[in-house]
C-alpha cells in the first residue's frame, strides 16, 4: 500500500509540473481582410474599403494575369477570359499593411 501511494504522489507531482510547462495558446493577431472579391462567371471584381495601392493575380501554374500598380481606388474589375484555368491567386496590397492573398475560383 506505502508503495501505491508513492507512486500515486509521483505520478501527481509529473503530471502537474508536465502541466505547468505547457504553452499557452496565443492570442490570434488576425486583421480583418479589407475587401472583397466577388466573381461572376469570368469577370472578377475587388472591392474594398480601403484605397489598393496594388494588385497580382497569377493562375495556379504559375503565369500572371495581371500585374497593376498604383491603383488608388476602392474597386477593380478585370475578367479572365483569355486564360483557360479555373483556379486564380490574387494578391492585394494596401499601403501600410502587409498584403493580402486569397485564393479563387472563376467559371
């Protein structure tokens, strides 16, 4: 029975201090996606609530379908109807925030 105890007393103590060491969840710093991409068949609008000073889109092998810089504006439209993939990536960049990547799909 002494030795059951003992072993119950260090089984509690490991437990406890493997406990105590384990890191804590950190708190998300997630921001808020300031736009929103909205497609119709192949024609594909951003929107957002921000002025995008940048936008990059490429299909998913990897060619560009639009490159644009300094867009100042809160929406943009372009269609893919020359590109024969169904799957896009675009990147958005605004001025002082990292930017944003989504990926998409167009009919």
């Amino acid at each position: 029975m002494k030795q059951f105890r003992r072993l119950m007393v260090f089984i509690t103590i490991s437990l406890t201090s493997y406990i105590s060491l384990a890191q804590t969840i950190p708190v998300s710093t997630k921001v808020n996606k300031p736009y929103k991409i909205l497609t119709s068949g192949k024609q594909i609008t951003i929107k957002s609530t921000k002025n995008i000073q940048s936008i990059i889109v490429w299909t998913a092998s990897g060619h560009r379908i639009v490159e644009q810089k300094e867009v100042n504006t809160t929406s943009y439209s372009f269609n893919t109807n020359n590109v024969g993939e169904k799957v896009f990536f675009v990147m958005i960049g605004y001025e002082g925030l990292k930017p944003f990547t989504e990926k998409i799909g167009a009919q």
